[in-house]
C-alpha cells in the first residue's frame, strides 16, 4: 500500500538550495548540528539547481539532545535556546530515499509551525517533520509485515473453499513500474503532475482513492480473475471511457 501516490509524491530532498541559500539561520544552524550530531544532520547545499533533504524525527534513533543543548550552551548566541535545541533535535536526522513523506507534509513543508520559537519553527527545515508527516524504514517494514500477514491468511482462507482472490496488492505492485492495458495503454501510481501524463492518471487529488478510471482499471483485473478462475467470459470495460483526472484551462 505504501507505492500509492499518497506516500511517493512529496520527494525526501523536497527543499531548494535556492531557498534554504537564503535562510541565514537555517545555514548557521546545520552548522553547528553537522559538528554534533555524527553524521545524521549535513550543512546544507547552496549550490543552484540541487535540492536539500527535508529535517524529520525519527524516535529510533538515540537521543542525542544532552549533548546538543550542552553544545549549544557555550555559543552565546545558541546559549538561551540550548534546553529546547537539545530536546528538538535530539532525535532528528535528514531524511533519505528510504523514507517516505506523505502527500499533506507537502503544504508544510517551509511553513511555520505554531509549537515553535522563530527561527527554530520552519517546518521541515529548523522544525523537524514529526511521526505523522513520515514513514520511516522501520515503520515501512511493520506495514509490508502486516500486509503479507494479511494477505497470506486471505489466501489460505480463499483456497480452503476453493475461492478466487484479486490480489489487490500485487495489482497496485503492477501499477508502480507500469501496468499495461489490454487497449495497450500503460498507467501508473504516479500522482497528477500536468497535462503530459493526465490521461495516465488513476488515483483522486487525496492520493489515495482511485478516480472512476482507476476504479475501472481495477474492475478489469478482478474480471480476469474471475474469467480464469471460474471459465466465465464476463467483458472488459473500455477504460478510456472512463473520466480521469480533467485539467479545465478556466474556471
């Protein structure tokens, strides 16, 4: 479940050198968190045309917040803020590929959050994304755990009584690298992203529900299923009938 877009479209890098280049804090502040944290925070790039991770937490992780706020207790400008800079970045780290940032994180991110103090209150970049906003590796491994749990005694169930099963998950695996109709046209898990792919696209703005085209493309995997499974020769649906995602030039 983790390949719809409601997990794959917020990029982990979602941050601009061009903006992060601009935030005087934010530069000085990974500074200091590079010298102290071992590794999990770098300075940040201000280099034109790449891109910076995004700041998460990550309970995992050990707490390295003592050691922060004792840092920062000898730097007469961090000194005041040092008890809240060790118990805010205590636990965060820069996200990687292996995280997934969900799709509402995306009108946080570089926004402020209320449960800060200017200038540690940006969100992503001196306020780390919290639990809600990210699944981190060990959180991606307990859902594909619980999945195959699921599925496997779904299966066993469904053999016992000689039942077919629609593998929804395989089917939703299909759609990730490119799942080709029978009319040849190939969809994909990909979110809306523009005129070039809106044919193509088959889950709603929330990134998690299909749209009346995905609906359909999934009815059609289900219907071969039955087909082969039972001998029955129920008909495909034409998928392209089927309203997708419209892009209207006015309103």
């Amino acid at each position: 479940m983790t390949s719809i877009p409601y997990f794959t479209t917020v990029p982990f890098n979602a941050l601009p050198a061009e903006a992060t280049a601009t935030n005087a804090n934010a530069l000085q502040l990974y500074g200091f968190l590079a010298q102290v944290t071992g590794g999990r925070i770098l300075p940040l790039s201000t280099a034109a045309g790449t891109r910076n991770p995004v700041l998460i937490a990550d309970e995992t992780l050990s707490d390295l917040g003592p050691t922060i706020a004792g840092a920062a207790s000898t730097i007469p400008s961090l000194a005041p803020f040092a008890s809240a800079l060790g118990q805010l970045y205590g636990r965060a780290r820069q996200a990687t590929s292996n995280d997934l940032i969900v799709l509402p994180a995306s009108s946080k991110i570089g926004q402020p959050n209320a449960l800060g103090t200017a200038p540690f209150n940006v969100n992503g970049v001196t306020f780390p994304l919290q639990d809600g906003d990210v699944l981190i590796p060990s959180e991606k491994a307990a859902i594909a755990t619980a999945t195959t749990t699921f599925n496997n005694t779904i299966k066993s169930i469904a053999a016992s009584k000689n039942l077919a099963v629609a593998d929804m998950n395989a089917i939703l695996a299909q759609l990730v690298t490119g799942l080709k109709v029978d009319s040849g046209q190939i969809y994909t898990a990909n979110y809306f992203s523009g005129s070039a792919t809106e044919g193509q696209v088959l889950f709603s703005l929330d990134g998690v529900h299909p749209n009346a085209r995905g609906y359909a493309v999934i009815a059609n995997e289900v219907i071969k299923i039955i087909n082969a499974k039972y001998g029955s020769k129920m008909p495909l649906y034409y998928v392209s009938t089927f309203p997708g995602i419209n892009i209207v030039p006015t309103n």
